[in-house]
C-alpha cells in the first residue's frame, strides 16, 4: 500500500492541496483516506519543480473508459521503472479515477512528469494527462460493509494471473479499485474495464430511475422490453406495465430476482451475490426436512443422486422451456392485437387522409376556377387600360392642336381689333375737322379759291397715308 509521512506538514501546508479519496468495493470495504499534493501553480515548467519532492506522484482525473490496460499501455515506456501503481477514486469526480504512482528513484519521476504532465491520453480525445508531485499519503480506514472470507480480506502473496509472488524489486505492481494486486504486465493484458479476481467494473453504471415518477427506490425493470418502473408498494408503475404490455416477468434490481406477475411469484434460478458479486444458484430445500436431504434416500447412493440431479436439471429446462412457449405464445396474441389495432388506427387515418385530400382538391378546383376567372378579369381590365391610355393620348394631341388654334384665332382677333380701333380714330379725326371747317366765319373765308390743307391720318392693313382736302369758297 502507497503511503508516506508528512513530517513538515506545517511547512508544506501553504504550497500543497488535499484530495480526499477512497478505494475498495463499496458492497465489501471501503478505504479511505487523503492525499497531499502539490499545487499546479508550484510547478509551473520543468525547470522549476518543487523541493523536497518525492519519487511519488499521481495522475489526477483519469477518465473511466481507460482501462487499467489503457494506461498501462499509456505509460508502457515507464512501467520497468514503476514500483507501484494504485487506483482511486477521488470524491466529487463520478466519472473519472486517479492513479498513485511510485517510482525506483527521482530522476525517473521528474522524467515521468516532463514527458507526461499536459500531454493528450489521445489524439482523438481531449483529455490530457494531469500529473501531480505527491507529498503525502494518508489512509484514516477502512468500513466494512458485508462479511468477507479470510482469503479475501488478507492480500495475496501471489498475482492471481501468474502466481508468481509480488515482488515490488522486481516488477511493478498495480493495485485496482477494489484492492486486488497484480503485475502491470498481467493486468494490461486483461482488456476489460473490471477486476479479474472479483469483477467489481471502476465504471459504474448510471443510477436507475422510474420513467414516470423519477423515483430511485423498489425499481424493477421489465426482462422484455427494459421498462424500468417502481414497485406496487411505491407507485406501482411496473405492475401498471405489466397490465398495459402483459409482460409478466420483471427483475428487481437490488436483490436481482425475477417475479412473474402471472403465477404470483418469483421464478428466478440465479441471484447475484452480495459478497463478491458473482452469480449464485438460489438455496433450496429439500421437500423431506427443513434441513436438507439427510432423512431421505437420496444421500446414501451417489448414482442415484446423480440421477436425482440429472432428473431435477431437467425438470428445470423441461419448465423453463414450456415457460418460454407459454410466454412467447402470450407475447405473440398481444403483439397481434396490437398490430390489429395499429391496422385498423392506419386504414382510419388513411380513410381520413383520402377524404381531407378530396375535400383540398374540391378547394383548389375551385380556387383554380376563380383564379381562371380572376386572371380573365385582368387581362380583360389591362386591355381596357391599354385602350384608355392610347385615347389618353390622342386627346392629349388634339387638345395642344385645339389650344393652339385658339391661340391663332385670338391673335387673328387682336390684331383686328386693333386696327378697327385705329380706323374708328380716323374717322372721328375726320369728323371733328369737317365740324371745325363748317363753323368758320365768313370773314375769315379765303379769297381766291385759296386751299386749306388738313392733314388727315387713317390706318388700314396697309399702313397711314396722308390727303389733302381742298376748300373752294362759294
């Protein structure tokens, strides 16, 4: 087991962080205790690694699809300079682990820490390697949960692959989750997630839950179809399946034990063991004695009780066959009353969708009829458009030619006006001197046919032209 002192604890105190973690199967025992390690601000670069350090360092948050043979192989170059390797899990990381490490000497681990700190687990992943110097290891104990065997609760001496002793001079050795030591070199070739002494996984699986209330107590979970629901004494949503689906056999999960709603009563033949896991036959009786077969026959002849076995073995797969029969013939009438139903839901729906179609395509007859005569309204009201803009601008034409007429005519009419008027001022020009002539005196009369000249203007289209009026005496 990794552990260290922490002497100056006082002095480390301001430059280090504590990880509370635990290890051990949680249904056998459970270890926990806490590690001290330096912060990632101490160790900024490789050329300034913290002092005082140890060959002690730990990969912080591992994700839980590696593999122990995931890492191994990660860190293959280093494995012939690992002494120790142990997995935990640290409190509040759920989906991830880490892994303490101790190394042959300190050169080996500053190399480790330079090669490895920051760097991806993989290229397709983001994931990267978060390696940490160890101060310390504190373990403050154990809780046992389920009494174990003296074979498992001691540490084995030996691999459980190889058999051959754990000698940590020789060869590294790696500590699992559930406290089972191996060599690095026979555990990396096991490719499965779980322990190969007792099979506890280090992924647990996600915690069930009713689908329709939620809850996470009494589950069962139907072996047909996976409905997980709550028992009769919560909500009672599993045997409600059972009477909406008839599938009549369903698993409890914390005691892993299969009842059969049908015949009223459990018909499970394997339980899994709280101890270590595995699954187990269910104990029985024998019908003669509460205490097995020894007031019967039964035990004094071994072909017979070979027999008696052979007979019991198949008694079971004589029932678990007509079973089976029995359920499959159930689960196929309520498979073909649902597919009856889901026929018949399929020609009304179809019924309807014939009919809804007929009734849209009734809908756009007629609106394609109005559309037809919408567009023979417009194109009857675009030639009547045309039409008005083309005598739009033929009056427009003759309304110019008119106006300018006028506007001749009223020049025409200007231009007489004017010269009637001039004419009219003759004429009273003329008038005016034969009034003045008449109204002389006969002493101022002229002698000797003397002529008066009057200079007379007139206008006419011609012009103005002067005349001479000769005044005879007498």
């Amino acid at each position: 087991m990794i552990s260290a002192d922490l002497s100056d604890s006082s002095a480390a105190s301001n430059v280090t962080q504590a990880f509370p973690f635990s290890s051990g199967n949680p249904r056998i025992e459970e270890t926990r205790g806490v590690m001290h390690l330096y912060r990632e601000d101490v160790t900024p670069t490789s050329s300034e690694l913290p002092v005082g350090r140890k060959p002690l360092v730990c990969v912080l948050g591992v994700p839980n699809h590696m593999t122990y043979a995931d890492f191994c192989q990660f860190c293959g170059s280093f494995i012939q300079h690992i002494l120790e390797m142990r997995i935990v899990r640290n409190d509040g990381m759920e989906d991830r682990y880490s892994i303490l490490i101790r190394f042959d000497d300190q050169n080996s681990t500053d190399t480790f820490y330079n090669h490895f700190n920051g760097r991806r687990f993989s290229s397709l992943e983001v994931e990267a390697c978060r390696v940490l110097f160890t101060v310390d290891v504190q373990y403050t104990g154990s809780i046992e949960h389920a009494q174990t065997s003296p074979a498992s609760s001691t540490e084995q001496p030996t691999c459980p692959v190889c058999l051959e002793r754990l000698d940590q001079d020789m060869s590294g050795i790696l500590t699992t989750i559930c406290n089972h030591s191996f060599h690095c070199s026979c555990i990396s070739k096991w490719t499965d997630s779980s322990c190969p002494v007792c099979r506890f996984s280090q992924q647990q699986p996600e915690k069930s839950i009713c689908i329709v209330c939620q809850t996470s107590e009494n589950l069962w979970i139907c072996v047909i179809c996976g409905f997980v629901g709550c028992g009769r004494y919560r909500e009672g949503h599993a045997i409600r399946h059972w009477k909406e689906t008839e599938h009549c056999y369903s698993l409890e999960l914390e005691t892993q034990r299969v009842w059969d709603y049908a015949g009223d009563n459990y018909v499970h033949r394997l339980i899994q063991s709280k101890t270590d896991g595995k699954l187990v036959e269910l104990n029985h009786h024998c019908a003669h004695a509460d205490d097995g077969c020894g007031s019967c026959d039964c035990s004094g002849d071994p072909g017979f009780t070979e027999a008696l076995l052979n007979s019991k073995v198949e008694a079971i797969v004589n029932e678990y066959n007509d079973l089976l029969t029995t359920q499959l013939e159930n689960q196929k009438i309520y498979f073909e009353s649902l597919l009856e139903e889901v026929e018949e839901e399929t020609e009304r729906e179809i019924s309807k969708a014939v009919e809804k179609a007929l009734s849209q395509n009734q809908k756009l007859q007629k609106m394609q009829v109005k559309l037809n005569k919408c567009i023979e309204e417009k194109k009857f009201l675009d030639d009547i458009n045309d039409n008005l803009l083309r005598n739009q601008e033929i009056w427009e034409s003759k309304i110019v030619e008119i106006e300018e007429r006028e506007k001749k005519a009223l020049r025409r009419k200007d231009d007489k006006i004017r010269n009637l008027e001039e004419q009219l001022r003759d004429l009273m020009v003329c008038f005016e001197g034969g009034n003045t002539v008449e109204q002389l005196p006969a002493s101022n009369e002229l002698e000797d046919n003397s002529v008066l000249p009057l200079q007379i203007e007139s206008s006419s289209r011609n012009g103005t032209k002067g005349t001479t009026r000769r005044t005879n005496r007498g």
